[in-house]
C-alpha cells in the first residue's frame, strides 16, 4: 500500500506543490508523507494523483458506500449541531458540501495537507460558505478549543501508526471542553486512547466494515501523548 518515493522524485514533486495556488509556502512535509500512498504514482502530491484519489481510491476507503456513510455522518453533525466545525483531512470536500448543503454550522474549515486536493476542494465548494487551509493535521493552525466538532474521516487510520495517537490529540485539542469528534474508520483501524476524549457513540457502516464513532472532549486537560 505504501512505497517511499525516490529522494530526487519527493524534492520535484514538494517543489512543484510548493509553487500551487492553494499552498501555504510555511508548510514542510514529513517524511511519511512521500510516499507513493496506495499505489498513487506522486503520493498527494500532484493533479494526477489527486484525481485519482477522487475517482478510484475513495470508492475503495468506502466499501463502494460512500453515500451511505456521508449521510450518516451528516446526520450525527446534525444532532451535534456545532456552531464552528473543522474537517481535517478534508480532501476533494465531498463530505464538507453535504455539510454546509444541510445548513450545519456558520464557521466551517476543512484542512488538507495536499494542496491538489484542497484545489479540487476549492472547485467543489466555491459557492459555499467554506474556509479552506494547507497545513498539516499535527500541528493545526487553530488555538486549542476553537472549534465545537472537528471530523476525521479515513485521516487518522491512514497515517503511520506512531503518528495516530499525535493526530487525535491534536484534534482533541481544537474542540471546546464538551465538544466533539466525529471520526469515520475502517474496523481495522484501531482509534488510539487520548486523555481527555471519550467515545459517547459507536454505529456500524458498510456492512460493518467501517465504523462512525463521536467523541466528547471532556473538561481534562488534552495532553499530548510521549
């Protein structure tokens, strides 16, 4: 599924990214990062392979039930209802357009680490009420408790597994006291234990295969894992 790209590849590929409207020159990308991520030739790091994400990969992340899964997380949104909501990992913004369609929140950001994918985005949602942010799901660019719910879906799973228990504290750190996380998994994938965050809610998509989880943050302080 992953493949380190050649050293000369990975430095064309940051350069040519680096130069995109939609990215943020301040960004640097880790190493695990560019890889050649579930056989796309450039990892995320060009037009091609963020099409083919769009068309080919996310079918596969979704049991073919992408739908399904989207309403259902729509619909827990809905009962959530946050006022300032955050995607990391937001992709192409299939999930966030349904999001701001239902009328969900009057602060919406989605936060991708691709900025061909924050492009597609950008086309997607350009007639929504919808921010849109290069930089990198560990290190966000929010003060802690800047948001009532941030969403994950297929982000935390997919990243190395010692970077994970990073990730969700750093989206448990954006949400409020009493706020939440909405994370969208395969059942493979195991969610990593965060002080402060609790799980209030479990249901089973796409024939069990994947799961839709909410997370409270509670008044304990968030730490960051060792």
């Amino acid at each position: 599924m992953l493949k380190r790209m050649p050293s000369n590849q990975a430095r064309a590929l940051v350069a040519a990214a680096t130069a995109m409207p939609t990215s943020d020159p301040r960004i640097s990308y880790p190493s695990w990062y560019l890889h050649r991520w579930h056989f796309l030739p450039e990892g995320y790091l060009s037009r091609r392979s963020a099409a083919g994400y769009e068309n080919l990969v996310r079918h596969v992340y979704n049991q073919g039930l992408e739908a399904s899964t989207i309403r259902a997380t729509v619909s827990e949104l809905a009962r959530l209802a946050p006022r300032a909501l955050v995607e990391v990992g937001c992709g192409p913004g299939r999930l966030l357009q349904k999001v701001a369609e239902r009328g969900i929140g009057h602060d919406l950001v989605g936060v991708d680490l691709s900025p061909y994918l924050l492009e597609r985005a950008r086309r997607r949602l350009k007639h929504q009420r919808i921010r849109l942010v290069h930089a990198d799901g560990l290190a966000l660019p929010a003060d802690e408790g800047a948001f009532d719910a941030a969403i994950s879906s297929h982000y935390v799973g997919h990243l190395p597994p010692a970077v994970r228990p990073l990730a969700v504290a750093e989206l448990a750190r954006v949400v409020r006291p009493g706020g939440h996380v909405v994370a969208v998994e395969h059942r493979w994938h195991p969610w990593p234990e965060c002080p402060g965050l609790r799980r209030i809610r479990h249901i089973r998509q796409s024939l069990g295969f994947i799961g839709l989880s909410v997370f409270e943050r509670t008044d304990a302080i968030v730490g960051t894992p060792s």
